[in-house]
C-alpha cells in the first residue's frame, strides 16, 4: 500500500519545500528556450493551414501509448505516484521541445483510507457481532492491474473517520427534497444513518445536507437501475455497464481548493486554519457496490419507499428507519486519516510571437481514484499528444502561436480542483489580465456516441465553427453523410430550443476550470465525447474498472474518438491564439443574458412585483448590453487592422466582458463564487443555472414560510442591483468611454 501519508509527514517541512523549490527551478532554468525565437515577427503560416495541420497530424497510436503507460498504477492527488506522473510529464513537454516548464508545488490537506484498516460497512445483531461486512476493496474482474495490491481501500476523500451504529434511512437520490419527503413522512434522520443513492446530485452535497439534519454517517451506493439498466449480463468487462462490485470513489468537500487555505494559495508563506474550521464533512461518508447495498436493502423494514425511490434491486426498497429484525443495526467503520501532502501543477508553454503577454490556456488534471484511464488521462494522453503535434509544426516550419499556449496538468483535482483553485488563487491577477481563454478537457472520451460541450457562451461559436472542421470519427456516421463531429453531434443533442444547432451546456461546476471562470472571469471550455442516455453518467466513472482495457477494448478502438478530441481541443487553441480579432461570441452572449433574464420574469415577476421591487433597471441593462454588443460588432468591421495598437485595444474590450461580471465580494452567501452570470446554483454544485445567485435566492423565498421572507428579499434586491450595475459595466468595457 503506497498511500501511507508517512512520507508527507516529513515532506510537511520547510526544509522539505526548499527541496522541491530548488528542483523547479532548475528545470526552468534548463528549459527555457526562449531567445530561440524573435518575439515580434508575425506569423506567416495562414491559420487555415495551422488547423490543417493540427487535424491531419495527431496520431491515434501516440495517444493509446501515452494512456497505456499512465494508467499502469494508481496515481491519488498527494502520492507519490501522483509526483512521478507530473515528473514525466515535465520531462515529455521538455523533450517536446517547449519554451517553458514549470512544476508549481502546493502544500495541501488531503484525505486517504488508511493503508491497514479498511473502511466496512457491517449489520449487526444485539451482541454486536456484525452478521454481514462490506467489501474491504472492488472485486479485481479483468485487467491484471485491478488485482495489485497498490489498490486502495475504498473510501470518499475527506470524509470523517469514525466508528459509529445505528438505525438505516434511505433517502433516495439524497436532495433537497427526498429529505424533505423523509420527514414529511415522519422519517426522522437525526442519529441515523443515511443510506442514499448517487445519481442526481453531486455527493458532497448529499452529504452536506445529512449531517445539517443530524444524520450520523452517510453510506452511497450507485443503483443498477441507473448504472447498468440493461441487467446483469450487460456488465464491466463484458459491456461498460456497472458491475455489481463497482463503488465509485468521489470527494465529499464542497468548498474546492485547498481546505486550510481558502480565498488564498497554499504556498510556504500562507496561513492555514485550524483543520475542524474546514468545510469537509465531520460525520463518516462512505461507498458501497450495489452488491453490497442489496444486503442492507434486502433487510429493511418500515414503509415502502414511493415509486421514484424504487431501484434496479431485486427488492422493495423500504424508507426504514432500521431493519426488520428490530435487533439489527447498521455500524459504519471508516479509518480515513487527513494528511498534510504536496501535490504539484505541471505548467508548459509554448511562447506567442507577437502577443506572449496573452494566454491561452489548456489543462487536465494528473490525478485519478484509482487508474484513472478515462478520467482523466484519456485527457492527459490528448493534450500530450496535441502539445507534441504543435511542436513538430513548430519545428518543421517556424510557425509560433500569435498568443502564447500555457498547458496545465493540475494536480489534486479529484478532492476538490485542489492545485488548479490554489494556482488561480496564487496567479489570479496576472491571468485575469492577459488570459484570453481556457480549455478543460477533464477526461478525452466517456463513450463514442456525440460529442458533449460545456461552454461560457463567448466560445459558443468557436466551438460550433470547430467541430464543423472536424472529421467525423463514426464511419457508419459518415456513410449516412454526417462528415462532421458537429453533424453527429446536432442530431444526437440538439438544442432544445434550436433543434437546428447541437445543444451546448452551460458551464457549471465540478472541474478545473471553476477558478478560471467562477473567480477571475475567464471564459471555459470543458469538452469530451459521450455515451447514449442508456444511463446517468459514465457508469465505471471513479471506480476500479476505469481501465485501459474499458478504453482500448470497449469505448474506443483504434482511439479515433480521442483523435477527434485532440484536434478540436487543438484547433479552437489556435483559432484563439492566433486570430487577429479574438472571435468572441458577444452575441451570444447576449442571447444568452437575454434567455437568463425572461426566465427569471416569467417565472418570478409577478412574486416581484408583489413586493414593489422592480426589474425594469436589470431589464434596461439587459437590452443595454444587447444594442451595445451590436455597435460594437459594427464598429469592428471599420478598424484597421494593420494598428497593432487598435487590435491590442479591441482585444482588450473584449477580453474584458467577462472579467466585469465578477463580483469581488462573491454571490450571496457564497464568496467562493464570483461570477454573476454563471456561477453554478447553490443546491447541486454540477448543474448550471444563469444568475444562481437570483434564481437560488428567488427558490428560496418560495420554499419560506411567509412571515420568513424579509431578509431574503433584502438579499435579493442587494444582488440584483449588484447584477444590474455589473451588465451595465460589461456594456461599458466595449466602448471608449470611460463613462
Ligand atoms: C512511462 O511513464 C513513466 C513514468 O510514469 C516513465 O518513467 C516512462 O519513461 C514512460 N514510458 C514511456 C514508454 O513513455
Ligand atoms: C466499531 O463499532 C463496532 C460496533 O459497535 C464494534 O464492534 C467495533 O469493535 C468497533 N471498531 C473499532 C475499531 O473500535
Ligand atoms: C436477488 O438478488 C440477489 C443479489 O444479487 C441474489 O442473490 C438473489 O438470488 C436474487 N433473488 C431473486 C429472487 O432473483
Ligand atoms: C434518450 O434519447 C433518445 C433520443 O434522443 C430519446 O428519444 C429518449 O427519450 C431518451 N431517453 C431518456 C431516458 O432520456
Ligand atoms: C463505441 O462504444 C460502444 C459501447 O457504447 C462499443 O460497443 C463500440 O465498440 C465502440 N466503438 C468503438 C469504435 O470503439
Ligand atoms: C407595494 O406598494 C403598494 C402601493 O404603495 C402598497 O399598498 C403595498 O403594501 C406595497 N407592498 C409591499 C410588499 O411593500
Ligand atoms: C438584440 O439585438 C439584436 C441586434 O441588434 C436585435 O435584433 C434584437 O431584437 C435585440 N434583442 C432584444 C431583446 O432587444
């Protein structure tokens, strides 16, 4: 077992981060090839040839030996594992040949199971004597690496170490509203142990809401009837739905970032908190296979849970609390230990020859549960090989972005976006100035039926453009003259509400791109090919069988579906950093706002209105922002663009629409949330809603009683006046003046 935090005890030293300070800047210095190249030559190669290039160039093969060599080996945030893989990285970029290496150091509180005792779930009777026990560890089914004793126990990262016993609840998907149900029902939670589905919402917030209401241990399981509908036969490695052994790993921190650190970066300098000050679970949390969750099921008495609650289980899902033999109880045991680790960013940049001052960024974390062969390093085996592709283009002809490519493989991600929240806490100024864009790619593939894209809508049309050049990866698709990632992608997930055009989400939360746009407003990316909706999410996602063989043998052979991805991640880099203009999206920008703010009136203007507040200012600015977004565009068709210094200025205006949506003071109640459009709704860390901290405030109202409401609607004219002067001021940064 490597995960003993024993060697980050004594890297927990200042002696310790000398070391590692002393190593990184080595390797810059040895790697810094910058006077190789004259900064101010513009770029000759016409843009449409770079693209080709790019779409032509990457290799299938590379990117199957890159995934192979990564997911030999479990690599958690914080080990050992995880710093060799970053050093190989480095070491990949430097012999690519790119101008920069950096590896950034953070000091951070992680969590891991203990390497001797396991983490069980146990019924037992009266004499305490447990007569049925958890697996320890998944079940090793296919690759031989799944058998390794390296395998960690199972466990959720950051949930509290306890022993403790008492009666079961179900709480179905364990939202806001299934504990509501529970008590509507009679069903007390407090001091009972929470049995609940993943599915619908993201765990930490399933967990966040059991133990407001007293619960005290939390035990998750993922339902056949969500993750392998198609029964039993139709199961990892015979298929890609989940087998019965599956428990899928996942953080229970809901704050992202470093724990001890919050608002500030985790560097030698910084102040920790005291760690029971820090947002992570104080109660037990832990996952179970759907095997293991029959037992429990199976046994449980009270009233049978409604319809919805009913799963893929050969049983009555039943509410409890408790089991049908009254003696029975359900003990959770979890010896998770907090640990005090290093984990590490590996930065790589490839240096702009007119613009390097500005950024366009790329990124996907190192770290994985366990092998991690599709999330995330069927993305880091993508950006490996993008980053080699440009190179070679690179010394083949002399072409050098016009805006520099930075490449970031974050570490930590998994428990929270550890490494990438405190590097954009540490940079924050310097990238909220010059970065242009970032593109995540969290994982390359999840399955190979459509792509699937998360945006702010600023790279809408980029992205659009892009998967237009994209060869599809389907042959049968292309035999019914679907030649394009986007043909597939629109008839597969059209839009809604424009079945013309394939269905763009909304950014949301939940991957290293959250500082980047929830804090310094910056606009994401975050792209992937999908599966079908035969289930909820990718069904071996963060459990043992993320293998190379699920990838190589199931979801994409010959790796054409990863090749796809890398050159559309590859060609919206580049339209970015080396269009002259940068082709922002500003009109769908503001359809976007335009959409967000009707919503919000036709759902809660009357309630509004009701108490004489008003919506015409926020509906003034609203169209402000639309009509100046069009004399913008006019004016742009008028500039020369041979002045490098009016292109810097317009560049500038439109780099600035984003950053001016951010509030410093943060959402309400939320200051880990900046950005007023986009930040993801308080309830479920994953979705996304337009103007959360409107709509999360108006859904709070309507569920208080009447006489409760006063201060909520005080928090809701605060923000909205705050909304209302943020889209004036983004209507003002693309004009001249400074009024
Ligand atoms: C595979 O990765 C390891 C580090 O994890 C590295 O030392 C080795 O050189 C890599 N091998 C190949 C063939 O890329
Ligand atoms: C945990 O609690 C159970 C049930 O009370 C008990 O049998 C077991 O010995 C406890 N384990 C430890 C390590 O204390
Ligand atoms: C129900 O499922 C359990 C667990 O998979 C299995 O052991 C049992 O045989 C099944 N019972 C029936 C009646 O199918
Ligand atoms: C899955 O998608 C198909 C085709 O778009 C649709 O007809 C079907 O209703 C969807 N099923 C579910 C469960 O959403
Ligand atoms: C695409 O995925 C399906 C499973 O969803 C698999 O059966 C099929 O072989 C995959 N296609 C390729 C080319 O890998
Ligand atoms: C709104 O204004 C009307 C007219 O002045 C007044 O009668 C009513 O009480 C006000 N409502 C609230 C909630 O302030
Ligand atoms: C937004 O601007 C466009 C272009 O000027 C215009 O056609 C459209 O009607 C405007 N939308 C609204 C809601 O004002």
């Amino acid at each position: 077992m490597r995960l003993t935090p024993g060697i980050t005890g004594c890297l927990w030293g200042s002696a310790a981060f000398a070391v590692v300070a002393v190593m990184v800047l080595v390797l810059v210095s040895t790697s810094d090839r910058n006077k190789r190249f004259e900064p101010d030559v513009d770029n000759e190669i016409p843009l449409k040839d770079v693209e080709d290039y790019i779409i032509n160039n990457v290799n299938p093969d590379n990117i199957r030996t890159f995934l192979r060599n990564m997911t030999r080996r479990p690599h958690l945030g914080g080990t050992e594992e995880e710093r060799e893989l970053a050093r190989w990285v480095a070491t990949t970029w430097e012999e690519q040949g790119l101008d920069q290496v950096h590896l950034v150091p953070y000091h951070v509180l992680l969590s891991y199971p203990s390497p001797d005792i396991p983490n069980l779930v146990c019924i037992v009777n009266a004499n305490d004597q447990a007569i049925w026990t958890s697996a320890a560890r998944q079940k090793p089914l296919y690759a031989p690496e799944e058998g390794s004793p390296e395998i960690p126990f199972t466990f959720n990262g950051y949930a509290a170490p306890g022993n403790v016993t008492g009666q079961v609840v179900y709480a179905g998907y364990g939202r806001e509203q299934d504990y509501d149900f529970l008590s509507e029902q009679g069903v007390d939670i407090s001091g009972k142990i929470v049995l609940a589905r993943y599915g619908k919402i993201f765990r930490a917030n399933i967990a966040e809401m059991a133990e407001a209401r007293g619960a005290i241990g939390v035990v998750l399981f993922s339902d056949p009837s969500d993750y392998a509908p198609q029964g039993s036969d139709f199961v990892y490695p015979h298929s890609y739905f989940m087998p019965p052994s599956a428990a899928p790993f996942g953080t229970v921190k809901l704050v992202d970032g470093d724990p001890l650190t919050p608002f500030y970066p985790a560097v030698e300098s910084a102040f920790h908190i005291p760690e029971e000050e820090a947002a992570i679970p104080k109660i037990p949390v832990q996952p179970i296979s759907y095997e293991d969750a029959w037992q429990i099921l199976s046994r449980m008495g009270g009233t049978p849970a409604p319809p919805e609650w009913q799963g893929g289980l050969n049983v009555t899902y039943k509410l409890g609390p408790g089991f049908l033999k009254n003696e029975f109880s359900l003990n959770l045991d979890v010896n998770n230990q907090n640990a005090h680790t290093i984990t590490y960013n590996v930065v790589g940049v490839i240096k702009g020859s007119v613009e390097p001052d500005r950024y366009v960024m790329l990124g996907n974390h190192l770290d994985a549960w366990i092998l991690g062969a599709i999330d995330p390093n069927s993305g880091t085996a993508a950006m490996l090989e993008l980053s080699r592709v440009l190179m070679q283009l690179s010394k083949e002809t002399g072409w050098r972005p016009r805006r520099s490519l930075v490449f970031c493989a974050w570490g930590s991600e998994e428990y929270g976006l550890v490494a990438s929240v405190e590097w954009t806490e540490q940079f924050g100024k310097q990238l909220a100035d010059r970065t242009i864009a970032y593109l995540n790619v969290d994982m390359a593939i999840e399955g190979n039926y459509t792509l699937r894209t998360k945006s702010a809508p600023l790279l809408n049309d980029i992205i659009f453009e892009s998967t237009k050049k994209i060869p599809n990866p389907n042959p049968e698709e292309v035999a019914e003259g679907r030649r394009s990632v986007y043909d597939t992608w629109r008839l597969r997930k059209p839009d809604p509400v424009d079945p013309e055009k394939p269905q763009m989400l909304f950014i949301g939360s939940g991957s290293d791109y959250k500082g980047f746009q929830h804090n310094l407003g910056i606009p994401c990316m975050d792209t992937r090919y999908t599966h079908d909706n035969t289930t909820k999410g990718e069904p071996m996602y963060h459990t043992l069988y993320e293998t190379f063989a699920l990838v190589d043998e199931i979801y994409d052979q010959g790796f054409h579906y990863h090749k796809a991805v890398t050159a559309l991640w590859g060609d919206v880099a580049v339209v970015l950093s080396d269009s002259k203009i940068i082709p922002f999206s500003l009109v769908a920008y503001a359809e976007f706002i335009i959409r967000a703010y009707e919503e919000i009136a036709d759902k809660y203007g009357e309630l509004i209105a009701s108490q004489n507040i008003t919506m015409e200012f926020f509906g003034t600015a609203v169209n402000n922002f639309n009509a100046t977004v069009s004399e913008f565009n006019e004016n742009l068709k008028h500039i020369n663009l041979n002045k490098p210094l009016v292109v810097r200025k317009v560049n500038d205006q439109l780099m600035m629409v984003e950053r001016a949506f951010i509030d410093p003071r943060g959402l309400p109640g939320r200051p880990e949330f900046n950005h007023v459009v986009t930040a993801p709704s308080k309830k479920n860390a994953y979705a996304g809603t337009a103007f959360a901290g409107l709509t999360d405030t108006l859904a709070a109202i309507t569920e208080s009683p009447e006489d409760q409401r006063d201060a909520l609607w005080r928090t809701f004219s605060h923000h909205l006046a705050a909304v209302t002067h943020l889209l004036s001021t983004a209507a003002k940064v693309l004009t001249d003046d400074l009024w």
